[in-house]
C-alpha cells in the first residue's frame, strides 16, 4: 500500500536564472515527477525537440510534469552556426523561453561533439581548428549566459575502449581540445556547470575509467569542470548492477553526476512483463541517482514513446520512455514516481499453504517477488510433499482486495471473482516426490494487496 506522504520540505536553487534564492518545496502524493524531484534536492527533466512543440497535449505535460528541459537537437553546433560565423539561435530560444515560462532550468546540450556539426567544419585548416571551436563556444555559452544550468560542453568524446574517438577535433586539435573548450565555456558563462556528457559510462568498465581519470586529471590541473554526464541510453534488464558504485566514484573526485538522456529500450512489441521489467530498471536507475547526493537530477530522452529517437536507429526496439505513444503513463511512470516519492514498498511476507493430506499431496508458497503502485510480480513454488510422482497440480486461492492475474507464465489461470484457480502447463505437471515446479505472474491491486486466503495445493 502507498503510505500516506509526510510533508517532505526540501530546498532547490530558484530557476530564476541562475539566481541562488532558495525556496521550500512541498511535495504531496499526487505532485508531479519534478516537484517529487525538488522535494529531494534534484530536478527530474525531459529532453524535447522544436517540432513537437505543436502538439498541445504533448506540451501540456511537458510543462507541467517535470521540472527541467533539454533542447534534444536545436542548440547543437548544426543549428547554432549553420554557416561558419553566422549564428542562430531562434529554435534553441524558443525551447529556452518555454521552460522559462514554465520554471523550469535548461540544460544547455551540446557545445562540441563529433556528431550534428555542419559540414564546413570539417573544411577548416586543422591549424585553425582550435579557434573555430573556441569561437563556436564562446558564441553560443555567451547567447546562453545565465539561461542554462549546465552546458554539456563536449559530448562523447572516446570509444568503448576508453581510447579518445577520432573525431574532427581529436584529430586537427588533439587532446587539449576537450580541456580548451571547457575553458571557452567557463568564460563565456561563468555560472552555468560544465559536464563532459557520454553513454555507456554508467557502470565501471574501460570507457568510465578513461573518463574518470580525465576528470580526475582536469581536476588536478585546474582545468574548469563541475560534472559528468551519464546519458544512460539503457537496455530492457540490463542496468549496470555497479551504477550506483560508479555514481559515488565520480562524485567523490569532486564533480556533480547527472543522469543526462535517460531512456531504457525493448524489442517490440510491449506487453506487460517488459513492462514490470521496465519499471524495475527505472526505479534502479532514480534510486542509484538518489542514493548520492552529488547525483544532481535525470533527464528522460524525452518523455513519450510517441517521440523517442530509439525506433528509428534501432529496428525492432523502443517503447523506452514513461508515457507511451498516446501520452498514457505506463508502469515505468508509477516506478520513478514513486521512487522520487519515497513510497516504500510493501512487505512481501511469503504465504505458504499447509499440505494437503494423503499421497500425492502438495504444498504451495506464495510470495511477491516486487511491488509497484498499482501492480506487482509473484511467484508460486508448488512442492510435491507425497511419496510418489505426481502428474498434475491445481493451486487455488482467493484475493482479498480486488486483486486480478493479469499475465501468468508456466501454468494455466482461471479465475472467477476473488478466485483463482492454476492449473499446471503441458510441460510442467510431473513433479517428483520432494520435487518442486514453480509459476509466476503479474497481477495488479489498488488500495492494499493482502496475502491471499485460501491457497491450496491438490493433485486435480
Ligand atoms: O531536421 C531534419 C528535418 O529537416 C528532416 O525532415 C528530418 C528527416 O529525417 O530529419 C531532421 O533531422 C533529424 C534530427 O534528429 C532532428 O529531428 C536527423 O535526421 C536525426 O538524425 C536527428 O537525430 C537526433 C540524434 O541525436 C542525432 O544523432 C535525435 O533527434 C536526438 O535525440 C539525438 O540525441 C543524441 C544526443 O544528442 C547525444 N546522445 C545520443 C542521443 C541519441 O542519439
């Protein structure tokens, strides 16, 4: 059961550009993603994109759900000075000033990267590289002064094996480029955090450890950087088990961690077990970011499946994001939600039946495995207690609250009211004496999700 809020009052930065006024906020069981974030010291963002500023209902919770923006292409090097000296600004400004009107900080992506760069760049002299690059940040981070909270000043500068990636820059310039733009920024906008940005650094290994002891090296030379952005572009199951690890250890070189470009992808189509698997990994994600006080706040690559970068570049693979493609939250919504929240989960106090007498008896165990807002995940374990095999086994209970079976794996449900019957699949009905099979399933509740009264085992 979701426990009643306390009134948590946490403290955040104005988002009155830049200004250090601190203002309490209160959050409360309903509140928004963003005022749950700021109740805990941190923002909780969207990424979003010029074109889909049309789309009232999308815009309608891009304003109201989070509490910081980023421009997903429009400030990039592509847009901003299309031809070499001519700057542009109008989408990145029109991006600004909506989440100004809504209160909400901006992240300021991405000065320099090797991607989304127009093509006379790659036409300058190299000799002239390291001008043309200053130029092009002290531009931008000058229009931008004030207006961001942090500018993702070099984006995905090295490879998965920690070797710096040839880009145009690395090439003409070398490895001072990255230290060079950093500096470029820090003039140009003395108040905005500069973050070195990439993905696939969210957990240890050899790309996080090239940009950890870059840090660590920028650090002990001066050189101007506040924080590491982790882009977290993440995998169905597969977040990082040392995220968290990984978080604190960049924290603790004296930098802010922000989880920059949040999303976390499955191969097509839904249902509802990627679903629950998608909520776990979400929630994994905010809480490693939440247990490290220099983990400052996490962006979603946007916030709806409707307009998520991922089926175009991955075939086969999307439904990444919290809202699906109607704007529908989905349960990875109610995972962050709560994780911001604080809402603990329920105790999930294993029922077991008492065996049933004779031979061919059975025992069953029930047990939630994990429990979110609205749904959960059990699992059965059904033991052959008799002396001999026994071919077939029916477990049945009854759910106290209103609870349903909403997808169930290795039997066969059916239900009728509070009552549940299961019965065993083609290929799991022998069970050996002693010998155990087990099934589980996804159900949903609201209100409270009891232990079910009940549960029994037999051989029919
Ligand atoms: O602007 C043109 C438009 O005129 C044209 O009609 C249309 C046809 O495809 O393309 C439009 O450009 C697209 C642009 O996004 C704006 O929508 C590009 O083709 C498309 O490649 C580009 O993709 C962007 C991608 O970066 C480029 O690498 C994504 O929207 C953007 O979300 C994505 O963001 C990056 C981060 O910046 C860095 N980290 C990885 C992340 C995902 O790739």
């Amino acid at each position: 059961m979701r426990r009643r809020l306390p009134l948590t009052i946490g403290v955040v930065a104005s988002l009155a550009l830049g200004a250090a006024i601190a203002v309490p906020q209160i959050a409360s069981a309903s509140s928004t993603l963003g005022q749950h974030a700021a109740a805990r010291g941190k923002y909780f963002g969207s990424a979003t994109d010029n074109p889909e500023l049309t789309d009232a209902p999308y815009v309608s919770i891009l304003s109201s759900e989070f509490n910081q923006i980023t421009p997903g292409n429009t400030m990039k090097w592509q847009y901003t000075e299309p031809q070499q000296g001519q700057f542009s600004y109008g989408q990145a400004d029109t991006v600004v000033s909506l989440a100004r009107s809504n209160n909400q900080s901006v992240r300021g992506h991405t000065l320099v990267w090797h991607s989304q760069y127009p093509g006379w760049v790659d036409s300058v002299p190299a000799n002239q590289l390291l001008g043309v690059m200053r130029n092009h940040v002290t531009n931008v981070a000058g229009h931008f002064q004030g207006q961001v909270i942090h500018w993702d000043v070099v984006n995905e500068a090295f490879e998965e094996n920690g070797t710096r990636r040839q880009s145009v820059f690395q090439r003409n310039i070398g490895d001072s480029y990255i230290a060079e733009a950093f500096r470029a920024a820090r003039a140009a906008d003395p108040a905005a955090k500069l973050y070195y940005n990439d993905y696939n650094i969210e957990g240890l290994g050899a790309k996080s450890d090239a940009v950890y002891a870059m840090v660590q090296q920028f650090k002990a030379q001066g050189v101007p950087i506040d924080g590491v952005g982790m882009q977290a572009h993440l995998i169905l199951g597969q977040v990082p088990s040392s995220i968290r690890q990984n978080i604190q250890r960049f924290a603790d070189l004296g930098v802010d961690v922000a989880i920059t470009e949040l999303d976390i992808r499955m191969n097509l189509p839904r249902d509802a077990t990627k679903d629950a698997q998608q909520a776990n990994d979400y929630r994994t994600v905010v809480d490693a970011c939440l247990a490290v006080t220099r983990c400052v706040g996490i962006t979603v690559w946007d916030y709806t499946d409707k307009y998520s970068w991922i089926p175009s570049v991955f075939p086969g693979q999307g439904a990444a994001l919290p809202y699906d493609e109607n704007l529908n939250k989905k349960p990875a919504y109610t995972a962050i939600h709560d994780a911001l929240a604080g809402t603990t989960t329920p105790p999930t106090t294993p029922t077991t039946t008492t065996p049933t007498s004779g031979p061919g008896g059975c025992t069953a165990t029930y047990q939630i495995v994990s429990q979110w807002t609205g749904g959960f995940q059990a699992n059965v374990t059904v033991r052959n207690t008799g002396t001999s095999a026994m071919n077939a086994w029916a477990v049945r209970w009854s759910f106290g609250a209103g609870q349903t079976v909403t997808n169930l794996w290795n039997g066969v449900v059916s239900s009728s009211g509070a009552n549940v019957t299961v019965r065993n699949a083609t290929y799991n009905g022998t069970i050996p004496a002693n010998g155990t099979t087990s099934f589980g399933f996804l159900g949903s509740w609201t209100g409270s999700n009891p232990a079910p009264t009940g549960l029994t085992c037999g051989s029919t």
